[in-house]
C-alpha cells in the first residue's frame, strides 16, 4: 500500500508542462513505438525532463501491462507496462498516470518512456525528417 500523501507543486517543487511542437519518435531494437508531433514535456524539480506521448500516438500493442504501480505524491498512481520487441524484452520501461491529480491532469492519457532504457528522437519543427537521437 502507497501512503496516498497528496502534494501540490510549488516553489520549492516546481512542476511544468509544456506542448513539445518537436517530432518525438520512440525506438526499441529497432521497432518504432511512438511517433507524434503532440507530445507533452513535463519537467519537475529534482527531474530530468520526461516526454509523454498520447496513447493514440504508441503502438500500444507493443507493450504489455504490467502488474508494477508505483506512486508519485504529486502525480497519482503510474501504471506501468513491459515492452516486447524484436526477441527482446524490457520490464516496466513505460508509465502512465490513467488519474492524475489536478496539478498535472494534462498527462491522462499520456505515456512515457524510461530514457535509460529507450532511444527517444526529436526533430525540430522546421525539419522533421532531421532526428537528434537522446539514449
């Protein structure tokens, strides 16, 4: 059981959410799981900025639920799910928060992805075809 402590962003843990205009593409061994030009970047204090991608935009049946939820008390409950692709396999690599607290209701519906373990791509809006890779 999580201690269901529910915290509100503020000055000293400052939470964002921005529209990235930039194409966000998401690999893993070599198969594409995410392509969108609608992704979220939430940068919160302590963080390194995370890309959510909308469920609409991943090849959900890529990923497979997994029974893990972990608990943020500034954004609710992370459901999470294993990837499966190309004969390799990753454990709860990616996340979503199905209901966030109000603080960051943006990110219903969106997923992200862990960036130790994903190759997560952007492009610049001006040249979409030119990805920047981020391992």
């Amino acid at each position: 059981m999580f201690d269901n402590t529910i915290k509100v962003p503020d000055h000293n843990h400052p939470i964002t959410i921005e529209r990235n205009s930039n194409r966000v593409v998401v690999l893993f061994a070599g198969k594409l799981l995410a392509d969108t030009c609608r992704a979220l970047t939430l940068h919160e204090a302590g963080q390194p900025s995370t890309h959510y991608i909308h469920r609409l935009d991943v090849h959900m049946e890529a990923l497979e639920r997994s029974p893990t939820i972990r608990y943020c008390p500034y954004k609710g409950e992370a459901s999470h799910f294993h990837i499966n692709a190309g004969g390799a396999r990753l454990i709860d690599v990616a996340w979503t928060y199905r209901s966030p607290y109000w603080a960051v209701a943006e990110i219903e519906n969106y997923l992200a992805f862990d960036l130790d373990l994903i190759e997560i791509a952007a492009a610049h809006p001006a040249n979409q075809r030119d990805l920047t890779v981020w391992i």
